[in-house]
C-alpha cells in the first residue's frame, strides 16, 4: 500500500439515515481519525432522530460479496462489525472474516434499534456468541449485551457478568471493553484473560445521544488500524468519544448525535484569537 493511502478499515452494518449511528457514525468517525472507511451493509433503517419505523436486511449473499469484493481489491488493516440484520447474515460475515484472521476485528454488536424493532432474536445472538466473538480481537458492548451473549437463551438462568465476561473471553476472544452507564457515570472496563486491565470514569451525557457505541467501536478500530495495541486504542477512543459526546449537538426532535469533527470547530473557533495573539 503506498505510504499516502490511509489506513483502510471495513466496517458491516445497518445504514442510519441521520448519521447519528450505524454505517453513517463509522464513517464519519473513521475518517476523523485519519482512515478510509468502506462499508459492507447488512440491511437499511427508516428512522429519525426520534425513532426507528422499518429495518430491512440484505441478502447473506449480497452482504458477503460486498465485503469480499472490496477485500480483493484493498488492503484492509482493520474490521469494524455492528449489527446485523439476522442469524445468516452474521454467519456470511463470520465466513468472510475467517479468511482473514491476522485483521484485527472489533464487535460491537446491536441487537435493537429501539423497544419497536428489536433484532435480539435467540438465534441471531447466538450465531454471534458463537461465530464472532471467537474471531473478534476486542469486543466493546454494555453489560446487558455481555451477558446476553454469554447466554443467549433467554429463558435460562442469567450468569453473573464476571461469568459472563470469563466465558467470552474463553471462547477466544482476546479483549473485551464492558461499559456499564449509572444515574451519573458511565464506568468503562477493559477485560482480557490476564483479568482486568483499565477502568475509567467518564461523566453521563445530560441527553440521550445516539451512536455511542458505534462511534467507540469505530474509533478503536480506526486506532488499531493505526498499528496500536488495544489497551492504548481503548485509551485514546474513549477520549476521543468524550469529546464527540461533550459536543454533542440535536439536528432534530430527538436525540442528540456526537460532533465527530469537534475538533475541526474548535480548531476554527481558536483561529482568530490566535491571529490576534501573533
């Protein structure tokens, strides 16, 4: 790859029509931290800022062609894997990311859009408990998710989330980033089989905001993209989240949606005052 081309990472996923999450935040995220994203869609969304009406998966096949065609073509340095529409499309991406095992891949799955269209069908979960997580080199998802994962049929007895974590991460994945929100933080934990590894603190939003995961997921994988090793990538996109999420702005009647380029405007913001200084 010539030395000019940016680190190039693949990203599957529902497109979001507001860019507030899906395949829209990754690209915008991605391309804030210096890669070029290109995208494998797994279905589309008819929604606002305030909710979600329809999701329409795409075909396993189509999702898999989109994504073999472009890893034929370009030197992919990182996976990005949101959700999925349905159990077969997540078992065409595992097929296609299998061939490509020294890419590093972060998972940072979605299973329900809103309380309306929920994707957490037992299967679909557990395809990806099965398929993906033991593919995925970091897995970020909240607790809930975690422990839906590590137990995907809904009527057994819930494990407790240090359970949980341990089963996932014996299944191979390498790292997991569980992220649990209180009344008034949000607590961030990175787990790997070595046991805990970071914990950090962030203050909560004040509104709700979109695309908070998608937008972290992005990031980690744009950094790993950058040759970094994931605790330090977990570091620098957390960061990196507090800052869209600190300039978070509302585009319509509902949620809010990060400022992925919030430090384009504050770089234009301070240019006057540093022209006056000088």
């Amino acid at each position: 790859m010539p030395s000019d081309t940016p680190p190039i990472v693949l990203t599957f996923g529902l497109s979001d029509p507001t860019s507030g999450g899906g395949l829209q935040a990754d690209l915008l995220t991605l391309a804030s931290m210096g890669c070029h994203g290109v995208t494998a869609l797994t279905g589309y969304t008819v929604r606002d800022s305030a909710g979600c009406d329809e999701v329409t998966g795409l075909d396993p096949e189509t999702v898999a062609s989109q994504a073999r065609m472009l890893l034929e073509d370009m030197p992919v340095a990182a996976f990005k894997i949101g959700a999925g529409t349905r159990a077969e499309v997540v078992s065409a991406i595992a097929e296609v990311v299998a061939d490509y095992d020294e890419v590093p891949l972060v998972l940072a799955p979605d299973f329900t859009l809103d309380d309306e269209h929920v994707l957490a069908a037992d299967e679909l979960r557990e395809v990806v408990a099965d398929l993906l997580v033991p593919q995925t080199t970091l897995l970020v998802a909240d607790v809930s998710v975690l422990l839906a994962l590590a137990q995907p049929d809904g009527d057994a007895e819930a494990p407790s989330i240090d359970a949980a974590i341990s089963h996932l991460l014996a299944t191979g994945c390498e790292y997991i980033l569980a992220m649990e929100t209180g009344s008034h933080r949000v607590v961030n934990t990175l787990y790997s089989e070595e046991g805990q590894l970071r914990q950090d603190f962030w203050d909560r939003a004040n509104n709700p905001v979109m695309g908070v995961t998608d937008t972290l997921g992005a990031a980690i994988a744009a950094l790993l993209a950058n040759g970094q090793e994931p605790p330090e990538a977990v570091r620098e996109a957390q960061e990196y989240l507090y800052q869209t999420v600190q300039g978070a702005f509302r585009p319509g009647m509902g949620a809010w949606v990060p400022d992925r380029f919030f430090w384009a405007r504050s770089n234009d913001a301070e240019t006057p005052d540093e022209e006056g200084e000088a």
